[in-house]
C-alpha cells in the first residue's frame, strides 16, 4: 500500500507546480467573475475603498468593481493558462500589496483592537495564495534560466548546471528530485557491474 501511495506522490510530484498555478487561477476566475455582479462579493465593499485610496480617487465609483473584477479574472486566466506567466505573476504580486493595503488603509473594518475581524481574517488568509504563487514563480525561474552549453551529461534530462546572469559563475542547480534519483544514485548490489551511464562522469 505505500509502495502504491508512493508512485501516485511520485506522479503528483512531476506536475504539482502545474496544479498549483491552475487551482490558485480558479479561485482568482471565481472572485473575479462574482465581482462583476453588484453585490454577489463579500469583498466587494472593501476592495473597491481601498482602491479609491491607492488610486487618490482618480478613479470612477462606478469603475471601481468592474476594473476589479477584470483585473482579478484576468490573473486568474493567465494562471490557468500559464500565458505570459511572468506578466500574470507580477499582476499577482501586485495586486496582493494592494489587498494587504487594506489592513493599514482600512484599520476600523480591518481590526478589532488587537485581533483581526472577519474582513480582516479574509485579506490574511491570502498569504497561502502568495505563498503558492512565490512557488510557481521560483520554477518558471528555474525553468527559464540559460543553460551553459558545454558540458555533456550522461542523461539528457539530468540536471544542468546553470550561468548565473552577468557573472562567470556556474551554478549547480541542485540533487534531483527523490523520486527520480537518476541512474548514478540507483543502489547497485555487490559483484554486478556499473552501467555506462553511472560510469561517465557527471
């Protein structure tokens, strides 16, 4: 049974940061497609005044909640999709400064005395979806940094090291993930031979 359990964490492994992004895009397509109905957020209220505010009332009342609600959709869709993800991520982040804003702009909904209220408790359950995404950031990172070309492998999905920008530095990216230890880990038993593949230097 663990062997089992262990396989289908094994699988998962290969695409959680894929499933992460995809499920943090349809919580923002939910909120967002609810903001564009008057009344249908609970956040709506909140969200719309602390945007007045960083925006220095620039910005049309009745522009505030479907800017919102495009804004927030369009994130979400961007995730789900993973289309200019590095676009989307910076939108992310950004609008999330503007939700934790709310905590200092807003202090009289935002607290009660030392504790948070429940609007309060609704913008600082947001740190997991930061958290989520400061994830899939780090490995659309890793995923896009450049690859010195000079070195051959003896696997060609075996990690690489990797140029740190604007340096002549070369970095190793780091042991391959547990469940995929490569051929040059595997445990051999006494008195067989080594492969070709664990013989070649790395």
């Amino acid at each position: 049974m663990t062997g089992i359990l262990d396989a289908a964490l094994c699988r998962y492994q290969r695409h959680s940061t894929t499933i992460l992004r995809i499920t943090v895009g349809l919580v923002f397509v939910g909120f967002g497609v609810m903001k564009f109905v008057p009344d249908a957020s609970p956040a709506e209220d909140v969200a719309s005044r602390t945007m007045d505010v960083l925006a220095f009332g620039l910005v049309p009342p009745g522009a505030t909640r479907p800017l919102l609600a495009l804004f927030e959709t369009a994130i979400g869709v961007g995730l789900i999709t993973g289309f200019l993800l590095r676009v989307v991520l910076a939108a992310f982040f950004l609008h999330m400064g503007g939700v934790f804003a709310a905590l200092l702009i807003l202090p009289d909904e935002m607290w009660n005395g030392q504790l948070p209220t429940l609007e309060g408790q609704y913008i600082i359950k947001n740190v997991v979806l930061i958290a989520a995404c400061l994830t899939v950031a780090a490995e659309e990172s890793r995923h896009t940094t450049v690859v010195t070309p000079r070195r051959r492998h003896a696997r060609e999905d075996e990690p690489r090291p990797v140029r740190e920008p604007g340096s002549g530095l070369v970095r190793d990216p780091g042991p391959r993930p547990l469940c995929d230890p490569g051929p040059h880990l595997a445990a051999r038993k006494p008195g067989t031979r080594a492969t070709r593949a664990s013989r070649e230097p790395s």
